[in-house]
C-alpha cells in the first residue's frame, strides 16, 4: 500500500483509549487500586501506524506481582482491540511512593490501608494519629501492620518508598 493510500491513525485517540484500558487494571495485591492509581505505568506512546509501547515500573525489584501485571495490561489491551503492544520495564528512576496519585490514596484509605505519608500514620477507620507498628509486614511486602491506639483496630500501612 502506498503512502498516499495510507489512513492516518488518530494516535491522541488510541491513546485515551489505552490509558483507559491501563486505569481498569486493578494492582493484583490491592485490588482496590489500578496500576494506574499506583503510578506503575510510567508512559503510553503510540506509533504512527498504531502501535502501542507501554511502559511498566515495578513498585520494587523482585516484586512477585509484576509477572501478573504485565500479562494482564496485556489482556487488558488486547481485548480493547490494541493488537500491536510492546511492553518496556522502566526501572530508573526506580518507583517511589510518592507516585500514587491522589485518587489512589483515596482509595486504600477507603478499604482500610493508610496511604504513605512523610508524619505520623494515621488510622484509615478513625483518623487518630496514636497508632503503633505492630509488624514491618503486613498483608503484603509493601505495608506494614499498625493498630489504632484510638479505635483498638489493626490495620495495613502502605510503606513509604
């Protein structure tokens, strides 16, 4: 086919699309949050034919989700109609907390993990500040386990990073 002949792509279209397409893939740890949320897609750039590369960061190196990530932005992709995928792992600068987004901290106080922050952590079900560390671990590698001083609740920390 020639140039000529060739119909442009709306490439600003197809990027809206897989940028809903990536917000619908939930974190598979905290499924209350996308990898979107989570600052775990770190870019979309669409070709002139189409094509799509995403760009993927891992939350920590050795993370065992990021295998199940990537297959299902893939799936995610693929059944919004986006056949020619490239997926890229971009590992500097390395992820930080600092990248989940508003909304994401939102919502992992919504279901009961307090979002990172810089002060004092604050319980997700009362709002008091007199909690404690009960565990550098919690449900996940990434949070660690708090209680309430306040409301006597436990609760996961999402670690700041």
């Amino acid at each position: 086919m020639s140039a000529a002949l060739r119909v442009p792509v709306d490439r600003d279209a197809i990027e809206r699309d897989v940028w809903r397409c990536l917000a619908a893939v939930a974190d598979p740890e905290i499924p209350v949050v996308s990898i979107v949320d989570l600052g775990i897609v770190r870019h979309v750039r669409v070709g002139e034919r189409g094509d799509v590369e995403v760009g993927l960061t891992p939350t920590y190196s050795g993370c065992p989700a990021t295998s199940v990530i990537r297959a299902d932005v893939e799936r995610a992709l693929h059944g919004g109609g986006h056949r020619a995928l490239r997926l890229v792992d971009v590992l500097a600068p390395p992820w930080t907390t600092d990248w989940i987004s508003a909304e994401g901290r939102r919502k992992l106080a919504a279901c009961g993990i307090a979002p990172p922050s810089p002060g004092p952590v604050v319980c997700p079900h009362c709002g008091s500040s007199a909690t404690v560390l009960l565990s550098e671990f919690g449900s996940t590698p990434c949070k660690a386990l708090h209680r309430c001083e306040s409301c006597r609740e436990p609760f996961d920390h999402f670690k700041c990073l």
